[in-house]
C-alpha cells in the first residue's frame, strides 16, 4: 500500500511517499481502509520533535511508529475474528496518536480504541477532522469545570483546536467571547460566539469583562497578561508552554494559592469521547472547520501550510478521491 513514512525527526521533507507492507488486523483488530485523514499540529510535533519530550512516547533517536496521521476516516474491510462491536462496511473515524497511521492506504486499531462510526449528515473528510482539535478543547474545558451562564474568554477561535471550543462551550452553556482576525468576525459568530474581539483592532486585554475561564487555544498568550481579566477564582489553560516554560511552573504552584489559577491537563480520548463528539455531530452541534485539502503525494505542502501557525480549522489529506 502507498503510505508517508518518516524514519528520522526533521522537516517536512522528512515525509516521503513510499510502497510498504498492507497491516494485518490483529484478533482484537480492525483493518480500516482510510478515505481521508488530516495533518495537523500533532502530526507536525511528533514529526519535528521540536519539543524533546514527544521522543518518550514516540521513540528517543527515530521513530517508532513509522506512519504519523492521528485522525483517519474510511471503511472498515477486515475484522480480527474476536470483534464484536464494528462490521465490515462500517463507515467508521478516530484517532489514534499511540500508533498513528492516517497517513497511509489502510491502518489497524483495536476496537476498544477512540473509534466509531461516522455519522451520516457528514462526510469522510469532515469526520476525519472530528477528534485532534476537539478532544485537547474537552480536556481543557473539562479540567475548567465549565457551568451555563459562564464567561468564557477564547483567545485564537479559529484554529483546530479553538474552533471545536467555541462550539463545546456553547453546548456547555458558556457565554463566549472570542478572540480573532478581521477576516474571521463572522465564522467565529457563526460557530457560537456571543461577543467578538478582533485582535488586528482591539486589545483583548482591554475588555471591562471578567471569565471565569480563559482559553488560550493558540499559545499567544500569559498567565502574566490575562491574570487581570480572571474572576477571583479564574482558571487560565494555554495550550503552549509559554515562555520558558513557565506554564509548567504556574500549575504546579498556582493551584496551591487558592485564588486566579493556571492548569495544564493532560490530554487524553477514549471511545466515550469519540461517540460524545459523534453525538454532537449528530445534533447539529458540532462541526469541523476544513481550511485546504491536499493528496498524500502533496503532504509536505500540507506540513509546511500547517506550519504557517495561519489554518483555520483543519488540513485534510484526501486518500480516496
Ligand atoms: N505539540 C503538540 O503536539 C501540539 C498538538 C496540538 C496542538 N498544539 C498547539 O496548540 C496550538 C493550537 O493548535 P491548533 O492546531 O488549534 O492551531 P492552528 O489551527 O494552527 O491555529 C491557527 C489559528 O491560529 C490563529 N492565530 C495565529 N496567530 C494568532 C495570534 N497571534 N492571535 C490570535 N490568533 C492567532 C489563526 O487565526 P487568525 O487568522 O484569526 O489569526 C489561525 O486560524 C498551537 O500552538 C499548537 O502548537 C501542540
């Protein structure tokens, strides 16, 4: 089969088209033949290890998993002989950042993984890019114990991961503003958002609103700076590290203060998140945002897009036309 392997961290160019070996569904396993996945920052981290930690899990001097692609979409057509829950034919989307794989004709997974079946009112390339926004934004959110009636601050709504926010926040109740360029005022309106700041005219920081959470879902911000804009009890989540790390610093101690605090979840998806954000979808109540589509023989251009820092929504790579 066709699939992007890497065999080194490095840039884009390290993503090369190659023949490699069908897998074969464990027992335990689903054989998925993938229509569409997505490059995104997860894909991008692993690949560049530009932050040496992602080498614990993926393999201290070259990768382990030789295939990146953390969400995939497609047909099963195979199923190991212990599977009960999945039939072959199901339309089925997920993600998978232990093993990746997305980026290639075909890719197992164990049923009792984050995978399910693709609702019906989207389409392969949209269920591809359910899950790698949307669960670091349910984590975040989560860990934020968000209640209706809240005030929420977005900073960078439209990325993968600020995009899914803002509409988990509306289902969660939450009274979002959200924080934007010009050029997206409207699609940030449209995905829930109840006040917006565009940051090319208006210093966010400026607003006489409180939250009782800010989310910075693109990293651009401080504790330091949004510190003044927290209720008493404020929760600040970034999805950076931020200067010198110094979030890491900020959830260790702050939490320990009792007043305005910094947290730093660990992400995490299980299947019950993959059928929760199915259920979304299905209420009309979730959407993925899709920004450009590319074939797997032009990922690197799909890499060095998503490395602009500029894509609105999610990047997918078409694998069947
Ligand atoms: N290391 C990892 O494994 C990993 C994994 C996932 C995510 N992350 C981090 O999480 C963050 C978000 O990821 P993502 O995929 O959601 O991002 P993304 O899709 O790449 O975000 C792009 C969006 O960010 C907005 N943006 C860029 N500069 C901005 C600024 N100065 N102020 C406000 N908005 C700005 C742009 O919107 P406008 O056009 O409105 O400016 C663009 O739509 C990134 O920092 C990423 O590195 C890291």
């Amino acid at each position: 089969m066709k699939a992007i392997v890497y065999t080194k961290y490095g840039p884009p160019e390290v993503a090369q088209l190659m023949e490699v070996p069908k897998p074969i569904p464990k027992d335990n396993e689903l054989l998925i033949k993938i229509y569409s996945s997505t490059v995104n920052r997860t894909d991008s981290g692993f690949r560049s290890a530009e932050y040496f930690i992602s080498r614990f899990w993926s393999g201290l001097l070259r990768p382990k998993y030789k295939i990146l692609g953390c969400e995939f979409a497609g047909i099963i057509e195979e199923i190991g002989k212990g599977v009960t829950t999945f039939q072959k034919g199901d339309k089925v989307f997920g993600y998978n950042d232990k093993t990746f794989g997305g980026h290639g004709e075909y890719l197992t997974i164990a049923e009792s993984e984050a995978v399910t079946n693709i609702p019906d009112n989207i389409s392969f390339d949209e269920a591809a890019a359910l899950t790698e926004g949307a669960h670091y934004a349910l984590v975040d959110i989560r860990a934020a114990k968000i209640e209706p009636g809240q005030n929420v601050l977005v900073y960078g709504a439209t990325g993968a991961i600020g995009s899914a926010a803002v509409q988990l926040l509306k289902h969660f109740g939450a009274t979002i503003t959200a924080v934007c360029n010009t050029k997206n005022v409207e699609l940030v309106k449209s995905l829930g958002a109840d006040i917006v700041i565009d940051y090319q005219t208006q210093d966010f920081t400026k607003t006489e609103n409180k939250f009782q959470f800010i989310f910075d879902a693109v990293g651009k911000s401080s504790f330091g700076q949004c510190k003044p804009l927290l209720t008493e009890k404020g929760i600040y989540i970034s999805t950076e590290l931020g200067k010198n790390g110094e979030n890491i610093l900020f959830a260790l101690t702050t939490p320990l203060w009792g007043g305005k605090k910094l947290l730093f979840p660990i992400p995490t998806i299980t299947k019950k998140d993959v059928i929760f954000l199915k259920e979304l979808v299905q209420k009309g109540e979730y959407k993925p945002l899709i920004d450009r589509k590319y074939t797997l023989e032009q990922i690197v251009d799909a890499y060095k897009y998503v490395e602009t820092g500029q894509k609105t929504g999610s990047v997918v790579i078409k694998i069947v036309q």
